[in-house]
C-alpha cells in the first residue's frame, strides 16, 4: 500500500476571490484614511504643539557619551543600556534615547534628551532673584541667564564660593572656578571698572550622571563627551529627510517606467505614497518618537512595498501576454489570486520578525520595528487594492479600444473584387493540405 501524504495548503488551489470588483471602496477607504492621517498631524500642532513626537535628532537637544569603570579595579565594564534606561526612567527623564557606542575604544554609552539645560525656567527666575537679594551691596547692574551660565555685571567681586550657597539653595551645583577664571573674573574693566563674572552650574550632563551613580553599584560614572546638538540641525535633518522620501517616490516611478512602461509607474508611485502618508499617521495617533531610524524605517517599508507591486505587476504582464482573449479586469483577477498565498506568506514572515524585535526591543531598534510593523500590512495591501486599481484605469482609459481592428486591414468590397475574399468550396482547401 502507497503512503500517501496529504499536502496542507494555506488557501485551497484555484481561489479565485473578486478583487477588481472591491477596488472602488478600498480606494476610497484608502483615500479617508490619508486624509485622516494629514488632519492628525495639524491636530497635535493644535493640542501638543509640535505635529508629531520628535527626537533631539529634528528638534535638537544635548547628546552625551558616558564610560564605565569598577570602583574596585579601575577597569573599563560594559554597562548593559537597559539598566541606564531604567536609572533616567527613574528620575523622570522623558523624551531620552540610549544607545551603545564605543568611546576612545572603550564600551561606552550614548544618551540623548531633548534639554538643553538642567535648569528649569522657574529655576532659574529663583536663582537670579535670590542672587540679587543676596549680594545687594556689590551693585549689580546685570543677571542674566545663558544656557547654564549666571552673566553678571558688579561694581564689587563676588567670589564662586560666596555664590555656590545661594544657587545650592535653588537646587543648582556651581561648578568650581579654575585659577584662571578666578584671575579672570576678578580683574575689573579697565574702561567701566566692572566686574564681569560667569557662574557656570553643573548641566543636564551632571543630572544624568549622578544618577547613574546611585544606580549602578560600584561603577564610576565617567562624561567622556557632551554637547548640544542645535535646532537648526535637528531642522536640516528634517528638510534633508523629507527629501529623501520625495527623491525614493521619484525613483521609483522611473525604474518602473523604465522596467514596465509608464502604465506601472502612477500606481506603484500612488501606493508609495499611501504607505509613507500611513505610516506617518500611525507615528502621530500613537505619538512614537519620530528620529532618523523613523526614517530609515519608513524608507524601508517603501522599498518592501515597490518590490510587492513590482512582484504583482509582473505576474499581470505575463498574463497579459498568455490570457490575449481575457480583459484587463479578468486578468487582474487572475494575478493578484495567484499572487496571493506567496504575498501572504512573505508579508507574515516579515511582520513577525520585525514584531518580535518591537515586543522585546529597546530604543531604536523598537523605533524601527514599530515603522515596519506597519508599514509591511500597509505595503501589502497598497500593492493589491491601490496599485493594481490604479494602473487598471490607466489601462482602460488610454490602452484599450479595438487593437485588433486597427491592425486588420480593411474589408474589400466583393463588388470591388475580382475574386471571392473566401471559396465556399472545401476542395483547395482539402488539395492544399495533402
């Protein structure tokens, strides 16, 4: 007796779904949709101020780089970034990112936050009044706040250690002075006999490392590096990403114009941009943070989805060669079913892995599985109920009309003939053949 196994098929063979016929109310969804989308950006404007959630690589913000040492050994460790996560989430830092960087070839660690400072406006209102108040009698004619430093202006000196008690008072540490900043600050101008002085207080630098400290055991907290990354960056970046979606579309629609014919290309061009516009109103119902990785994401995910419309556009284009006698919409039909199980099994295999790493992943690497997470259902769809609809238009309102006709030559008359155009008699025929 022959064992026979029984092949399990995710969709039984020769479905054969109606597509073409559900097309006008995907489009119209699909079209609802972006426009929901759109509105919600202008609606965060409104309610939260800024149109989605950016991070300090758009909005700008203070970048540091940290190394560890054992308190015992004096030996460079690696810190694992979960632990820096949890010691911020702790103090109440918002907005942060942490990430694992080498620093001077040693393991290291980068953290950015949206501040720029460690100092809060009220803060910083509280300091310069207690600062008057206290040091009345050294005529100050100027406090005034930059970034982290107190500029002053006085008749009399005021040393940093006369200030350090009023600004600990505030719940601000003033950095030491060096011996050149002492001899700097208290020499008087020579023009208006003034002395001017800078206070410097310890920033968002020394926050975040001295929270570490009580954090993680027996570790030495070293600040190898810090600076501040400006709006007019974070802006640049913006407008440079920006670009980069609109150059992807354009590229797109010339390879497809190029690989098919200019049918392809206002479809898979009009999917592409359904996906970002997508993927865009996702990140802003949701207010995920929006960085670079975002837009690495979302270039990605408009890559997945030109290489499935790509795939279903070429099955159409064999079928339009082999199925002659067929309409556009029966061959569409018969594409997008044939198509199906291999989209759905592609679609499934990459969803699950990108939703994996955004269950157990951190940080950026959570950023980007968020963008492909939706971006792969909305590529995949794109590709069947916008793509393909689209270039079906396209095809019947300028491609179609009697083809054959305009290449059959025209009828002779039999009044204008000199022969029958066709023998009732069988005979040649029959004697042609033998």
């Amino acid at each position: 007796m022959t064992d026979h196994h029984k092949f399990r098929y995710l969709l039984p063979p020769g479905n054969n779904f109606a597509f073409v016929a559900k097309f006008r109310i995907w489009i119209i969804i699909s079209i609802l949709l972006m426009t929901a989308s759109v509105a919600l950006l202008f609606i965060n404007r409104s309610v939260r101020g800024e149109y989605m959630n950016w991070t300090i690589d758009f909005k700008g913000g203070t970048q540091i780089h940290f190394t560890f040492k054992n308190k015992t050994s004096h030996d460079y460790i690696k810190v694992d970034p979960a632990k820096v996560r949890d010691a911020l989430g702790k103090i109440g830092e918002e907005g942060f990112d942490v990430s694992e960087i080498d620093v001077e070839g040693h393991d290291g660690i980068i953290v950015r936050t949206p501040r720029f400072s460690a100092l809060k406006p009220e803060a910083e209102i509280k300091a310069a009044d207690e600062f008057q108040k206290k040091f009345t009698n050294s005529d100050i004619s100027k406090a005034s706040w930059s970034g982290d430093r107190l500029l002053v202006r006085s008749k009399k000196k005021i040393t940093a250690a006369e200030a350090a008690p009023v600004f600990a008072a505030a719940g601000l540490e003033l950095k030491v002075w060096t011996p050149e900043d002492a001899e700097r600050f208290g020499t008087p101008d020579e023009a208006t006999g003034e002395f001017k002085q800078e206070f410097a207080m310890w920033g968002v630098d020394r926050q975040i490392q001295q929270a570490l400290e009580k954090q993680l055991d027996n570790t030495e907290i070293i600040v190898a590096n810090s600076y501040g990354v400006g709006a007019k960056a974070g802006d640049k970046l913006r407008d440079d990403a920006t670009k980069s979606i609109i150059y992807a579309i354009f590229l797109i629609m010339l390879y497809l114009a190029f690989r098919f014919d200019i049918r392809y290309a206002p479809g898979a061009a009009f999917a592409t941009i359904h996906d970002a516009v997508m993927v865009i109103g996702v990140f802003a119902v949701a207010w995920e943070p929006v960085s670079l990785t975002s837009v690495a994401g979302l270039l990605t995910v408009m890559g997945y989805s030109v290489n499935d419309t790509v795939i279903v556009f070429d099955r159409i284009r064999e079928n339009q060669a082999k199925l002659k006698d067929k309409k556009i919409e029966r061959i569409i039909d018969i594409s997008i079913n044939e198509m199906l199980v291999r989209t759905i099994l592609t679609s499934s295999t990459v969803f699950a892995t990108t939703l994996i790493m955004n269950i157990f992943g951190t940080g950026e690497v959570k950023n980007f599985a968020f963008a492909m997470n939706i971006g792969v259902i909305v590529g995949t769809y794109s590709s069947i109920f916008l793509a393909a609809p689209l270039f079906m238009y396209i095809s019947r309102r300028w491609y179609s009309g009697p083809a054959p006709a305009r290449r059959r030559p025209a009828p002779v008359p039999l009044s204008e003939s000199a022969e029958p155009a066709e023998s009732p008699d069988p005979a040649p025929a029959s004697s042609s053949d033998e």
